[in-house]
C-alpha cells in the first residue's frame, strides 16, 4: 500500500489538538443534551402549564427540534467561513455562541412569571443553540482529521465524537445528582437552573484549550495553494456551497442517509427513553437517569475502539453492523424496559449505544474523506446537519406522537427499523474512503468528472 503523502503530525501535538476539540464538543454538546434532558423532565411543566403532562412534553420537545432547525442554517455559514478563514476561529465562535445561549437559559423567567413570553424566548435561545453546533462538529473533526496520521484517522477523528457521550454523561450525571439531593418542588422552583449555569465554567475551560492549539496545517497548504492559482492565473475560486453541490452532491446524499439511522436512534435512546421509562412503563426519572448515565460512559468508551477497527476493515463495515444493530435492537430495546427492571432498562440503552457507537466512531473519517480541502467545512457539515432536521429534531417528537396515539413501542421501533434501513442503502452506495490522503484531496479544486476522487480511490492498490 502507498504511503500517504502528508506526515504525522508529533504525538504530543495531535493529543493536544485531540484534547481541545474533545473539551469544545464535550461542552457543546453538553449544553445540547442537557435542553433535551430538561425538555422530557421539567419543561412541560414550567413553560408549558397548560397542557396536559403528554401535552407539555410535546410542546417542550418541539422546542427542543427548533434547535435542530438552526442547525443546516448553522452548518451553511460557519461551513463557508471555516473553508475561507479556517477551523480554529470558528470553532471558538461556535463555542462561545452555544455557552452563551445555555447560560441565558438558565436566568430564563419561567411561564407563571412573564407568561407566554417565557417560551418564546426559550425557543430564541434554542434557535442559537442550534446554529452553534451545526458549525461545531464539522470544525472539531476536520481540525483532528487534517492534523492526524493517515493510517489511524478513524481512532484519533472518533475521539471528538466522543464528545457526545460525555457531553451525555456530564448532563445526565449533574441531572441525576440534584434530582437525587433534591426534592421534585425545589428541583421544579429552582434547581434545574443550575446545570445551565455551570456551562458559563465549562466554556471557559474549552475556551482556553481551543485557543491553544494551531490551525490545520492541511487547510494551510490548500489556501496557500489557492492564493497562488489567484495570483499566477487570476482565477478566482467559487463559493465552498457553490462547490460542493456542483461536483459533491452525491457525497452530500451519501452523509445525509448515513445519519438518518444514527440520529434517530440515539434520540430515541437517550431522550426519548426519560419519556417512555417515566410514563409507558412507570419508573422514576432516576431510575432512568441513572441508566442513560451509566450506558452513556460505555458509549464513550467503544466509541475509539469502533474507530481503531474502521482503520483495520474499513469505515463502510463498521458503519453497517451498527445500522443493522440498532434495527435488529429496536425491538428487545422497548421490552426489556417494559419489564420495569433497572438492570433490564439498562442494559437496553447501553446495548443501543453500543451499536449507534459503530455508526458514530467512523462518521467522522468517512464524512472527512469524501470532501477537497477547499470544501470539506462545508461539505461534511451539510451533510451532516442538514439531515438532522429529518432526523434528530423530530426523533423525540414523533417517537412521543406515536405513543400517544397508538399507546405501544411498536410503531416506534418500525420507526427505527425504517431509518436503519435508509443508512444501510445510503452507506452501501458509498465508496469506501480508508485509505484517501486528505492532503492530496485537496492538491486541486474539486473536478466535475470524478477522476480526483477516483484516482484517490486507485491508490488504495
């Protein structure tokens, strides 16, 4: 196999870089997980009085998709700015942005203060939240991916996906610990304000690390490379979204229906679930609290293994045992928390993370392999956050819609079922992308035959 063309990077440096996108996206999305924990425990109640509980919790959950709404507008804007002006500045605009508004949250009047206002700011503030972690991902991964080593991408691009689970874990924990030292009305008055507050120190914390580390040197060369082509020939280059319609839109498709299985089913698996466990199968918000807490620290710890072995066997396999794992889980999934048993509810949701931990490890290398560097901001974020508006923002909702209407997890888990199968057509149609050197990807502007990505692909010989 022919060696690729860019060097690693020193050990030292790529573990820092690793560290400060594993610290943004841990609190980024620790701000977003904890809108969704929020919304399915006590929003109905305090922004939404007067609906019945089912209700409530759907009014609260739509707010909680408006931030998924945000996210393409998100991926859009910092997706072209980051392919222009590189992944470090807006990465740390991203940061500050979603901390900023999490915050905000916390000092929010609640409905039987300032009315109908209440809401209408908290979907305000949902919106921004949104907007923020659609730029967010696409600059953390690419920022490991275009600094790593070739042959172990996957295992070091996956660890900024683990920011996920311990975004997860940090807001269910901090949940879990106040419902457990306070009562429901001193939680409901004012103890859910806390965890919002504390973001204010985390983005401070991630602030700090992000603006430690260098610009990827990947992207450097391509805008050296590019600033040439102005000067010598006076071509100028087209906008990044112009870009990747034009000559990536299949790429595009293929990430779109790549996530469909892997947002669904981790909404339905850890937000979805505080829904169904508190009233379907009548279990305490701490029993399922405290099931998502401990699933989600095994998330976060085969989320590097999954990604070590799409080094090995490729993204595309890997990818397809956790489509065909959360679709064949699905149904055990809702009866073993029908059995009201804490050991039964928790190892269905640490079993589903499992297998959305086999979608989720690779995405990041494989989104990152299909785009040129003058585009690849952009490309993997659209890709990956336009399909979240299909996916993750209604996932809670439809999933809630569902069991009101048929009172059974079964067209829930036909639900799932559907969406892995649209991820398996999706990734099977994909080329596999292990072995592409992103340097060389992006050695000139994307070409409207395909023989760039083809030649890429002949190298794998």
């Amino acid at each position: 196999m022919a060696a690729p063309a860019s060097s690693p990077p020193a050990s030292s440096n790529l573990r820092r870089i690793v560290a400060a996108s594993l610290i943004g996206t841990t609190v980024e999305w620790y701000d977003f997980f904890l809108y969704g924990s929020a919304a399915a425990l006590v929003f109905n109640k305090l922004f939404f009085p007067e609906s019945d509980p089912l209700v409530g919790t759907l009014l609260s959950f739509l707010t909680y998709a408006v931030g998924f709404a945000a996210r393409p507008l998100g991926a859009l804007v910092f997706g072209h700015y980051g392919d222009r002006l590189g992944r470090k500045k807006l990465l740390v605009i991203s940061l500050l942005m979603m901390g900023g508004a999490t915050f905000a949250i916390g000092l929010l009047p609640t409905h039987a203060t300032v009315g109908s206002a209440a809401p209408v700011l908290l979907t305000v503030l949902r919106l921004v939240q949104g907007f923020a972690l659609g730029g967010e991902w696409g600059g953390a991964v690419l920022l490991v991916s275009e600094h790593g080593d070739a042959r172990r991408r996957g295992f070091w691009a996956s660890w900024p996906q683990t920011g996920a689970p311990a975004g997860q874990l940090l807001a269910t924990g901090v949940l879990s610990a106040l419902t457990a030292l306070m009562s429901d009305s001193a939680f409901g008055a004012w103890g859910w304000r806390i965890p919002f507050l504390l973001s204010g120190v985390l983005v401070l914390l991630g602030l700090w690390v992000r603006l430690s580390v260098d610009e990827s040197p990947v992207f450097q060369e391509a805008l050296a490379r590019a600033e040439a082509r102005r000067a010598t020939a006076g071509a100028t280059e087209k906008m990044p979204l112009v870009a990747v319609l034009r000559h990536h839109w299949r790429d595009v498709l293929i990430a779109m229906g790549a996530r469909m299985a892997e947002n669904i089913s981790y909404y339905v698996i850890t937000a979805f679930v505080l829904v169904y466990a508190t009233t379907a199968a009548d279990l305490s918000k701490q029993t399922a609290l405290n099931a998502v807490l401990v699933a989600s620290a095994v998330h976060f710890a085969v989320i590097p293994m999954w990604g070590a072995l799409s080094d090995r066997i490729g993204r595309k396999p890997v990818y397809l045992v956790g489509a065909v794992g959360v679709a064949v889980w699905t149904f055990p999934f809702f009866a073993l928390i029908d059995t009201r048993s804490f050991g039964n509810v928790l190892l269905a949701v640490t079993v589903g993370l499992v297998f959305h931990g086999a979608m989720y490890a690779p995405q990041a290398a494989f989104f990152s392999e299909m785009f040129a560097t003058r585009v690849r901001y952009s490309g993997a974020s659209i890709g990956a956050q336009f399909s979240s508006v299909a996916a993750g923002a209604p996932a809670p909702l439809i999933a809630t819609a569902l069991l009101a209407d048929y009172g059974s997890s079964t067209p829930i888990s036909l639900y799932v079922i559907a969406a892995a199968l649209i991820t398996l057509l999706a990734v099977g149609c994909a080329r596999e992308t292990r072995h592409r050197d992103l340097a060389e990807i992006g050695a000139t502007a994307p070409d409207p035959d395909g023989s760039e990505a083809r030649a890429a692909d002949a190298r794998t010989a």
